[in-house]
C-alpha cells in the first residue's frame, strides 16, 4: 500500500470491553512500533517488532495489553478490560530498519467511556 | 534513563522569517539518533530530519537545519523562509543505537509552531 493504515480511526468503548486495533504498515517493512498518544504529549512508546518477534514490550502499561504480528506483517493491538485512562490515540508506525525513518499511521482514537 | 526536554510549548512566527526550535536530551550512551517530527493538525506524522550522533556535520534538509552540540546535549531544529504549511507540532525524538539491545525511542513533549501570515 502507499502508507500504513489503521483501523478503526475511532473507538468508542464502555469501560471493562476488550477492543482491538488493526495496523497493516508498509509492504515490506521489518520494522513495526506501537505508541499511545495523550492529548497534548507526544508519543510514548509500547511496543516493538521485528517481522514477526516481539523484541521490546517495555511500554506496555500493564498486563491488559496484547500486541501480536503473527505472520510479520498486519499487527494488532488488544487492550482487555479497557478503562478510562486507557483514552487516546493509538499510532502505529513501520520502517524498513530500527533506525531507518518511521511512517506513521493516521491513529486510532480511542474513548473509554 | 533517557529523556527529551523540549521547553518551548508554544511559537509562532511570520511567514518567510526564521525560527528555532529547541530541544536537549540527556543520555550517557555514544552511539544514538536524533529525529525532528512534524504533526500538521489532523494529518499523519512525518519525519522532518534525522541526525546521527557520530556525525559531526549538522544535518539538513532544504529550509529545515538542525544545530547538533553533542557536548550540550542540545537538538534545536531550524526553519528558514517558514510557510504555512509549516504549522503544526514538531517533536524531538531519541533513540539509542541499534546494538543497545533496546528499541525505545523517547519522543518530547513537543512545540507547537504557528506560521503567521
């Protein structure tokens, strides 16, 4: 595809629902992060792939979330029991290598109501 | 831990002048990257200029320059000849080298920039 894509662009949740986010990145990208954006901050880091490993799970807030790449490609991001402060947008974000230019996604916006 | 500081929330400045953001890390590791991101209003996030630490010369890209002061630890970024299309938040990222073993990059908390006609 031209750019990495992300879905849904919004979210809404009731508190303690289990959502579930789609990255397709670029073709061909080794490289795959996950952020949480707050409103107003920068991105903070979650997660990080290579093809299909999961090499960096060191931002992850706590055990609710679940990031998988199975076949080193499409990726998705999973929060379980979601609550409020679980509220922003999510960016996913591909490139070529670790420290080789990163193509953002759109985010997804996600409200937990 | 590593950190990124940018201390300016908010600049504005007139179309076709020269403005400078600021940005200071703080890190004991050699070998590192330095990146300036945009983020227009609504739109995708977008890679302005990236700088390797063991490089001596700035970095540049067209109007965009950056002012690399490694004993400093400072990352401002330079916009020449701004446009409007410049508005929107930039933000200064680190990321240690691709042998550290970690792959986090520490993004700032960001400047938002306003292009005046």
């Amino acid at each position: 595809g031209a750019g990495v894509s992300q879905s849904p662009r919004y979210k809404v949740a009731k508190r303690g629902q289990d959502v579930a986010l789609r990255c397709d990145p670029i073709s061909g990208h080794v490289s795959l992060f996950w952020y949480q954006q707050a409103l107003g901050q920068g991105p903070e880091f979650l997660t990080y792939f290579q093809n299909e490993a999961q090499l960096d799970k060191s931002g992850l807030p706590s055990d609710r979330f679940f990031a998988e790449r199975p076949e080193g490609s499409v990726s998705t991001l999973k929060i379980q029991r979601t609550q409020q402060e679980d509220s922003a947008v999510y960016l996913c974000a591909s490139s070529w290598g670790l420290t080789d230019t990163q193509y953002f996604g759109p985010g997804t916006r996600l409200t937990v109501l | 831990a590593q950190t990124v500081t940018q201390s300016q929330p908010e600049m504005s400045v007139q179309e076709a002048e020269t403005v400078t953001l600021s940005c200071t890390y703080d890190t004991s590791e050699s070998n590192y990257y330095l990146f300036w991101y945009k983020q227009p209003p609504s739109r995708q996030m977008i890679l302005v200029i990236r700088q390797e630490a063991y490089k001596q010369q700035n970095a540049t890209e067209n109007r965009f320059s950056v002012n690399f002061q490694k004993a400093a630890k400072s990352f401002s970024l330079k916009i020449s000849d701004s446009q409007l299309g410049d508005t929107a938040m930039y933000f200064c990222a680190f990321m240690k080298g691709a042998t550290s073993g970690t792959y986090k990059y520490i993004f700032g908390t960001g400047t938002r920039l306003k292009v005046l006609a």
